[in-house]
C-alpha cells in the first residue's frame, strides 16, 4: 500500500549567486506550500559559512540547507554552491494534482541548465 | 558528478505502539546522529493527534513525523500508525560507511516484517 509519494529533484548548472542563501530558500518554500495547498508545520534552514573543497576552504558563501515540515510530509533543499548544485526532495501524501504544481513551481523558479527528476511511491514493500 | 546519496526505508508491519511518538523518533534520531558520527544541526518533531483514515478521523495516537537537520545533510521519518508503516529516508554526504552503520541501526531498531530500501547517487544529472 502506497503512503506517498518522494520526488528527487537533481539540478545542474544553477545560477547559484541567486540560490546559495538559506532565507531564499525559506521563502521559495513558502510560495511552493502556498501554490501546492499544503500546510506548514515548520520550516527551518541553515547557512553554511564555507565553501569546501576537498581539503581546501575557500572563506565566502556557502551552501544553504533547508527543510520544511509539512501535514502532508515534508520539502527539503540541499546546495552546493561550488558545484552549481541543488538538490530538492518533495515528500507528499497530498494529491497528484498538487505534488505537479510544487514540481513545477521548482522547476521554474530555479535557473537550470540540467534536471533530474525521480519519482518514487512510498510505503509499499513489495 | 555525485553530491550526496538518498537512502529510503520504506517499512511495513511495524510494531507501531513503540514507533509513533514524536519523541521517540528524536531520541532514535540522537542515537543514529552519533552511530553515524554526523554532525547535528537541529531536530524537530510533530505528533499529529488524530489519526485518519479517508473521511473517518479516530481520536487516539495518530502519526509522528521527525526531522533532522545535518551537518552532512538530514534524516527524516513519517510514521503511519494506521497502517504500521513508516518511512525513513536519509540524505548524506558523509562515507559509505557512515551511511551503512545508520542504515543498520534502524534496520534493528525499527521492528517490522517488510522492508524495502532504495539507494539513489544525488546531484547527478547526467
């Protein structure tokens, strides 16, 4: 039995200059909530102060991580500035109808020169 | 190129009267940060009160839902007591091993008689 649905969303290439602070994401994340219907729990996010590299620091902006808890589950958002990476997962036991319009609402908000999207049922062990 | 990796524990049949309080899940939570040796930013947790099924709501214990936010990324979990299932998924960009030693602790420490676990490279768009 399905519980929910996980949607993996890999991007490349992002313009992160627009996309490396944990307070866009906290705001990017009240308007997707807002668009998919859902209802906020919480959301929490941190701000990496560091780029790393292996064993080299680099001083200036580093990733951001954020998390939304939702009724209808969660969205987390990991970045990688030094990368030009973004990851974002949505987890919903809402409608299809709603989990498309946050999926697209990323889509389009984010600049991007590649995507990755995985969609995963939850719950179900056979 | 791979940032990360996403581990989903999709549970079933679990032994639900000891997996749906919300403070539960933050102590199981404190105990994997540590096994894994992670580095905790914040957890937060919500203990929904009802549990509903379709249009029926029975008052009792309803679901948990937990998060973890990380230094190397998160944990988190919603539990459907309802259904005796519970999801975790766990999103890391420490080692391999580190992964492993979480994966097992709650492998053994969530009892149940199905699991599916689903490994999944992130931040690879290619």
């Amino acid at each position: 039995m399905v519980v929910g649905i996980s949607i993996l969303l890999d991007f490349s290439g992002v313009a992160i200059e627009k996309f490396h602070r944990a307070l866009t994401w906290e705001k990017l994340f009240e308007d997707a909530i807002e668009i998919g219907r859902m209802t906020k729990l919480q959301i929490s996010s941190y701000q990496f102060p560091e780029i790393r590299t292996g064993d080299v620091t680099t001083s200036g902006n580093g990733g951001a991580t954020a998390f939304a808890l939702l009724s209808e589950s969660h969205i987390s958002v990991h970045t990688w500035p030094e990368y030009e990476k973004v990851v974002i997962d949505v987890f919903t036991c809402g409608s299809h109808e709603r989990i498309d319009s946050i999926v697209s609402f990323f889509q389009e908000s984010v600049k991007h020169s590649e995507l990755r999207i995985t969609k995963l049922s939850r719950g179900d062990t056979n």
